[in-house]
C-alpha cells in the first residue's frame, strides 16, 4: 500500500494486491474486499453505500471472487470511481471509469 493511501473501516485485501498512490478505500459503511494479485490505480476512489433500493445489488465492493482467492488478477486503472459493485476475475478496468 502506498504511504499516502487512505484506508478507511473495513478493508480486506488479499496476498499480491496493490493500492496505489492516493487510492481512497471508505469501508466504513460496508466492507471493501479485494482479492489476489489485484492493483488498484492511482487517485482511485471505492466506496460503500447503505441506500441502495435492490437488495440483489450488494452494498459492499467486491473485487474478484474473493471468497475462494481463485486467480482474481483484477487491474482497476488511475482514477475509476467504484461504488456498491462487483467486480468479477481477470477484469481490467479503463482510466476514469465510473461503475456503481
């Protein structure tokens, strides 16, 4: 993790993951998890929210499958915005994305 990374309430990261420079995880709603070898982009901001209307929408962020810590291999680039989402295996997500 990076010296200036804000980690915030409940964070679960698994072996091999990257959080870089000024990443902001706010777990302090629900829990964020991140799973294997997984890198998490400069300037990112993930993020939990409790008013969610559909409960099929897990309030938490997932990232991989991380229950079983299976082959995530996740990239989330610099700048994406996650709120409330699953992110499943072998994923890369694109600079500046926006997925909630």
């Amino acid at each position: 993790m990076a010296p200036n990374a804000s980690v915030i309430g409940t964070v679960y990261a698994a072996s091999g993951s990257h959080i870089s420079f000024g990443a902001t995880l706010r777990g302090f709603r629900e829990p964020i998890r991140i799973g294997k070898d997984t890198t998490i982009g400069e300037n990112c901001v993930l993020d939990t929210s409790d008013f969610l209307p559909d409960e099929a929408v897990p309030h938490s962020v997932n990232i991989g499958k991380v229950e079983g810590y299976e082959g995530n291999n996740v990239t989330i680039e610099h700048g994406c915005y996650l709120l409330s989402c699953l992110v499943d295996d072998n994923v890369h997500v694109g600079h500046r994305s926006i997925i909630l």
